[in-house]
C-alpha cells in the first residue's frame, strides 16, 4: 500500500465520520449533527459535500502535517539559539521551544 494511500485518523475524526454518515442516511439532522460535534451547521454541510467528493479522507482536516504559517523559520530559530548560547547564564533556564517562542523578552 503506498504512503498516499494510508489515513491517520483520531478519536474526533472517527466521531466526526460516524455522525456524518448518520446524517447521510438520514438518521440525524445536521443541527443535532452540529450539536454533537459541536461545530455549526454550516460545517456540518461543509463536511458531508467533502464526504461525497472525497470519500473518507475529506474527514480530515485539510492542513494536517503541514508546518503553520505562523512559525519562525529555521533561519530564524538558529539565530534564537545562537544568540541564547552568547548571552550564557541569561536564558539558561529557557528551553529551545521557549525561545523560538519568544517567552523570554527582556
């Protein structure tokens, strides 16, 4: 089975399947559906038309495993650790994810 094949799924998403199935049957109204899950009705409607395009995998969400767009770049977190690493005792009980996140400001 190659890699693009394989889903990763969560507990949520599980949840999220089982009771957008429900409401594709009928079972279940998408405003009980928003209910459950809370989330709105309109991303109730959101998640069953990806249901019908994209078979199981429009369950997940859509920026899964990507790095966010707000992070620092590597550049960036190399410059923090470098200049941590010169200023010594300062930031020595810091952490390296507590500098790129900008914890310790003077």
């Amino acid at each position: 089975m190659a890699k693009e094949d394989m889903l990763m799924v969560n507990t949520r998403d599980l949840k999220k399947l089982h009771v957008m199935k429900k409401v594709e049957e009928g079972a279940l109204k998408q405003r009980e559906a928003a209910e459950l899950l809370r989330i709105s009705e309109r991303q109730v409607r959101r998640i069953v038309k990806r249901l019908k395009e994209e078979g199981v995998a429009g369950i997940a969400h859509k920026l899964r495993g990507r790095e966010s767009g707000r992070s620092y770049s590597a550049e960036m977190k190399a410059r923090v650790k470098v200049i941590a690493e010169f200023s010594g005792m300062q930031y020595s009980s810091h952490t390296d994810s507590g500098l790129d996140s900008g914890t310790c400001q003077q």
